[in-house]
C-alpha cells in the first residue's frame, strides 16, 4: 500500500510535476489512438498498441468482450504470457473496448497497451485471433495493427520541436528588431519640428542653419533624420506653402526632389514660387524616403546650381518634343459647336468623379485624370484645346488654360474670375445637370 503524505501532494503547486505533465501529453496521443478510452497504464513503460477489431454475431457488450479475452486465452500461452499475470505485473495495460451493437449485429475495436518485447507482443497479438464465441455469440477478432508507441513520441517530439523553432524565429527575434527599430523611430520622431505658420514637417535646425533642405514629404524628413541631417523642411505637396517662400529669400536653399516626374513637378512649381540655389535629385525611379544612407550623401553632394537644372530640364524637354512626330495640326471642322454641344459625352460622365477630360481640337480626348492634378496636367500636355472637369472654375486655372493656348474651359461652376483672357471661352455645365434632374 502507498500513503501520499499530504505535504508532498500539495508541494507540486500551480505547476505540477513537468514528468506527470510529460506523461499526460503522452498519454493524450495514446488516447487519442485508442479510439477516445483513457487507458490506465505506465505511459512511461508502454513499448507497444495492440488494434484489433471485433465482430460478433449478435448482441454483446464490453464485459462480455473482456471476459472472453481472459478466459479463450487462459492457458494458452503458458504462464509467462497469460493475460492476468501479464497484467498484475503491469506488463499490460487496462484492456480499452468498444463495441455497438446495430441490426442483431455487434462490431467494435480492442486496443491492449503492452510492455514486451516485439515478439511476444505479437504473440499475445496473434492469440486474440483464436477467440471464437462472446457470450452466447459467434464471433471473430482481427488484429490490424501493432503500433510502437515510441514512434508516436518521436513524432510529437519532431512536431513540437518545429513549432519551437517557427516561434523562435518569429517571435524572438522579430522582437529584438522591433524593438531597436521602435526605439529609433521614437528619436527621430521626437526630433521632427512643426515649422512656421503652416506647421510644415522639418527638423531641428532650421533656425539655427544658413542652408535648408527642401524635400516633398514628412516621410523624407523622417528619413533625412535617421542619417543626422537635421535642416530639412518638407512642402507637403505640389502647392508651395508661404513658409518656404520667406525661408527662400533668407537661407541657401537645396531643392531635393524624387527621381520621378512627380519631382520635376516639384521642382518646376518651386522654381515659379522660390528662390531656389541648387537641385538634388534620387536616382531615377526612387524615392527620397526610400533612400540609403550612402545615396542620400552622394545626391546632396552632387547637388547642381540651379540655372544648369532649368538648362537640362529645358534641353530634355526639347529632345522629348524633337522625338515625337511632326503632326500638322488641322483645323476644326466648319460646323464646330463653340457652346457644350458635342461634350454631352463627357458631361455625362463627370459629376460626382471629381475627373477632368484634357480633349484636342477634334474632341478626342486626350488624358483623364484628377481635379487636384488638372494644373500640372495642363501645364505638361500638348494640343489640349478643351478642358472639360468636375469642379469650379477658379482665377488660376484660367491663368494656366491661357497661357497653354486652351480654347475652352468648361466647369461645373464658374467661380470669381477677375481677369478673363479674350481667347478663352469659359462655360458652366452646372445648368445643364439641373435640367436633367428635372426631367427624371
């Protein structure tokens, strides 16, 4: 008889003892292959699973099945592999059966949890095999396997130790970097400045410096940080704010823009707002943001002045117009409506979008793109004559249709135009949608 003192069966704790808790995850995978019964038996000296298969011709039930197993193989093996023997030593483990019984007919599993060796598992394997009646009822006994339970701790040994080292790898050292990475973030955000009257994103030393840095965006500043450049100021856009206007007139200005034609447009609104001193442009196709330590320094110290900047801009525009094809443009034709005639099609389209149609003499349209981009896409597009969008029509936009030889400007609304250019007709398709609304 054992006594568990009360003292040590409280010692384990919240925990527990980590062999028991061994055994029981063990003792869960052989459960789970017994078919749901929990066998009573020493995980820890368990070798071996014996899986038979029962069918009886009528109706038994578990004792039924147990007792048959004892008494048909009593004696048959002698007294070393005789079942009881074999199982008050705990050589064997509580024999787990399962047994339904449907239609005058009994079917069900047996599972023996053994110790021995390999052979005489699978002579007391082969020995269920010579049972022929439960109960009253013909019946038959097939073992289908004999599986070796180390095998099953071999591979929850493999299993487990792959989700350890997936968690090692992606909770454990991703941290670390995260937490280096979150630590420089907050330095170079803590040192990121709200600047002048239109809060523009700029490091630390814009006062203090005689140059500035002009970059597009807080993320270019963010990066300008990290490398210890603390004199950039970003405009937030392609619409110049007054703020880097004044701190052009005073400071030596570095327009640093992105490889891109997002950074020509940049560059050319700043050079019609600033006083800009040099350009520095990213390698074609990046992003200020986006660039290395190295780059960063070797762009800025590549910097140009600024009339050899307008120089090349201009020679790659005219190059980029020597390339295309000499199109001899053509008169409209005679009965050309002047009025919205002929623009239904795209007036139909527009409201709610927020789009713009930049369309030639022919009406044939020539790009699509945003209200907010319509300026810049004036200012770069070639043959434009008609200039159909979904938004009102302010001073500025007829100053840059006028300049870009456009014939007509059509809006949703005409704002407050103070100065009207004689070529330019301005129309309003405003009256037209409300007569459709009318109709429907």
């Amino acid at each position: 008889m054992f006594i568990i003192h009360p003292c040590k069966k409280a010692s384990s704790g919240l925990f527990g003892d980590p062999m028991k808790r061994q055994k029981t995850v063990i003792g869960e995978i052989i459960r789970k292959k017994a078919g749901g019964e929990r066998t009573r038996t020493d995980i820890g000296t368990t070798k071996y699973l014996i899986f038979s298969q029962i069918d009886a011709n009528g109706v038994v039930e578990r004792p039924d099945v147990v007792g048959a197993i004892f008494g048909q193989t009593e004696g048959l093996l002698g007294d070393d592999l005789d079942l009881r023997e074999l199982q008050r030593t705990g050589r064997i483990g509580r024999i787990s059966v399962t047994v339904n019984s449907r239609n005058g007919r009994s079917r069900g599993s047996i599972t023996i949890p053994s110790s021995l060796d390999k052979i005489e598992t699978a002579v007391l394997g082969a020995s269920l095999e010579t049972i022929d009646r439960v109960g009253p009822c013909e019946a038959k006994i097939t073992v289908t396997k004999i599986e070796d339970v180390r095998t099953l701790k071999r591979n929850y040994v493999v299993d487990r130790a792959k989700q350890l080292v997936k968690s090692m790898f992606t909770d454990v050292l991703p941290e670390s970097q995260e937490i280096t990475e979150e630590v420089k973030e907050s330095i170079r955000i803590k040192e990121i400045t709200k600047y002048g009257k239109d809060n523009l994103p700029a490091g630390p030393n814009i006062d203090d410096s005689d140059a500035i840095i002009v970059v597009e965006g807080r993320a270019d500043v963010l990066n300008m940080l990290r490398y210890g450049i603390r004199n950039a100021v970003a405009v937030e856009g392609t619409s110049i704010p007054k703020t880097i206007i004044d701190l052009s007139k005073e400071k030596t200005v570095t327009c640093f823009v992105d490889g891109d034609r997002g950074g020509e447009l940049i560059f050319k609104e700043l050079m019609q707002v600033a006083e800009v001193d040099y350009v520095a442009r990213a390698p074609t196709g990046k992003e200020v943001e986006d660039l290395t330590k190295k780059e960063t320094i070797k762009a800025l110290r590549n910097k140009i002045p600024v009339e050899q900047a307008m120089t090349e801009l201009f020679e790659k525009q005219l190059k980029e117009e020597s390339q295309k094809e000499e199109v001899k443009e053509e008169p409209p034709p005679p009965n050309q409506p002047e009025g919205l005639e002929g623009l239904k099609e795209f007036i139909d389209k527009l409201p709610g979008t927020l789009d713009a149609y930049l369309l030639d003499a022919k009406y044939a349209p020539k790009i699509k793109v945003s209200v907010r981009d319509l300026v810049d896409a004036i200012s770069l597009t070639d043959d434009v004559r008609i200039v159909v969008f979904d938004g009102v029509v302010t001073q500025r936009l007829v100053d840059v249709a006028a300049e870009r030889g456009i014939e007509r400007l059509v809006g949703i609304k005409i704002g407050n135009i103070v100065k009207k250019p004689v070529d330019l007709k301005i129309l309003s398709f405003g009256n037209m949608i409300e007569e459709q609304d009318e109709i429907y």
